[in-house]
C-alpha cells in the first residue's frame, strides 16, 4: 500500500584532508589541503512525485547511492602578540560525482557536491590558563542546484533531475562561536562554547524540507581532555546540544494544509589519541 509506505533519506558524508603547511618567519604560516569527499545516499516513499520526474526510475527506493569527489582548503595562522592569535581558512566546493540511482531527485541528474564555506578567527589568552575563542563560518549553500533550488516555482515549470529542477531551497547562512577553554589543572582541559547560526530553510521551502529538516540555529558544547600517562595520549569527551527550534509555512500543493517544522538534538563524543 503506497499510501502508509514510510518516507525518508538517509545520508552520510565523509571529508579527509591531505595537508601540506609552511611556515612564514616565526609567528605565521599557511596550509594547503585536498579534500577527498564519500558520500552515502538513499531515498524512500517518494514515489508520489514521479509524475514530476525526468526519470521515475531514478527518483525513490533505489538502495543506497555511493559518490566521491575532490576539492581544495586553504588556510592561515599568525601569532599577532605572545597572547593574540588569528586565522583563517576557505574550502572550496568538493565535486561530489553524481548519485546515478537518483538522477531523477536531485537537479543537475543527482548532483550533490559539498558546498564551499570560508571561517575567520581569532584566540585571546587574556589571563592564566585561559583562552577565548571567537570565530565566523559562512556556508554558501547556493553554489549547489540540488540544495538551492527553490521548491516552486520549479517544480511546475522543470523536472526533478534537470538543470533547474526544484531542490530544498537552502539559502547561504553565517555561524557565529565563542568559546572558553580552562587549563589550570595538570592533564586536564575543559572547554565550552555556544554557536549561534541562521536557519537555511525558508518558510516557503517547508514542504520538501521534511525530508531534511536541518532547522537547527543555536548550540551549546561542553567538553574536556585527560591526557594520559607521558606517551602523549589524550581522552577526550564533548556533549552538545542543538537547542529546540521549529518553522511554520503554508503547503504550496494544499494551501489550507500548514507545516510545521521541528528539530533539537543531543550528540555525546567519545574519542582517544595516541
């Protein structure tokens, strides 16, 4: 029965860096990065938009998607004062390949690249054994079709899957952190921080955002580290929590149907180095 079929993605992705760095004089130096992308990708219980597909056989229930790509990060650090730093990267669009089992979902025939972002900051040592941390990341979503999308018009006037097929409508957004870190007890440091961001979703975009209702806009964090013996090895231990939000819109195939939006998360982070 198609009607009480579940609906949903999944998707998982993964970045690593190969770095190479250079240090200018004393107080300041640069890296260069490539960046290697993997990507996971599946879609279910969508089969009610096939009639709005270039390619229904590519849209729904196809298993899972494999996708990897390549792109670039660039960075700098300098040392302003003993107590005074600064610095900042830009990592360029990761080209992602395309998830060939859902050309007819995702614009531009399943494209889904990774989008560029840029960060700039800055830690202050203003006292003993403390550090205030401070920083800015935008994350320019428009630079990806799948994700910028809008959801209508395009929806009724291209495919799902062609250049300018209807995606979730994302705009760019900028997060903002500060943080605090403690390190006045031999083999421990303890840390907090809140990040306070955008939502990329518009109240227009909310229908097609049910699938990913990545609403979220502030978060707390707390953590510490225990180093280890004299080897050098640390445990490490981090809880954050992505505070309640939520977004309301109107849906734009019923419009006396509202949509409500909701999300909060908790995440715990356990990790050992050595």
């Amino acid at each position: 029965d198609q009607s009480s079929e579940k609906t949903g993605v999944n998707l998982a992705q993964m970045l690593s860096n190969i770095t190479f760095s250079q240090k200018l004089g004393d107080n300041h130096s640069l890296g260069v990065s490539g960046v290697i992308g993997y990507q996971s990708f599946k879609a279910y219980g969508l089969a009610s938009f096939a009639s709005f597909s270039s390619n229904s056989t590519a849209l729904t229930g196809n298993g899972n998607d494999k996708s990897f790509g390549f792109g670039f990060k660039v960075g700098y650090l300098g040392y302003l004062t003993d107590n005074l730093s600064i610095g900042a990267t830009y990592q360029s669009k990761v080209k992602m390949g395309a998830f060939d089992k859902y050309a007819g979902l995702f614009a531009q025939e399943g494209d889904f690249d990774v989008p560029a972002s840029w960060t700039a900051g800055a830690a202050w040592n203003f006292v003993s054994d403390f550090t205030l941390m401070a920083d800015v990341k935008q994350i320019l979503y428009s630079g990806v079709k799948s994700v910028s999308n809008p959801m209508f018009p395009n929806l009724m006037t291209n495919d799902l899957g062609t250049e300018e097929g209807a995606g979730f409508g994302w705009k760019d957004i900028m997060v903002y952190k500060i943080g605090l870190t403690y390190s006045g007890i031999e083999t421990w440091t303890f840390r907090g921080g809140v990040s306070i961001g955008e939502n990329p979703i518009q109240e227009s975009e909310v229908m097609f955002n049910i699938l990913v209702p990545a609403i979220v806009k502030n978060q707390l964090a707390l953590g510490f580290s225990k180093e280890i013996g004299n080897s050098g090895s640390q445990f490490n231990l981090a809880i954050k929590h992505a505070l309640n939000n939520s977004i309301m819109g109107p849906n734009p195939l019923d419009p006396a149907q509202t949509i409500e939006l909701e999300m909060n998360q908790f995440e715990l982070e356990l990790g050992f180095s050595f």
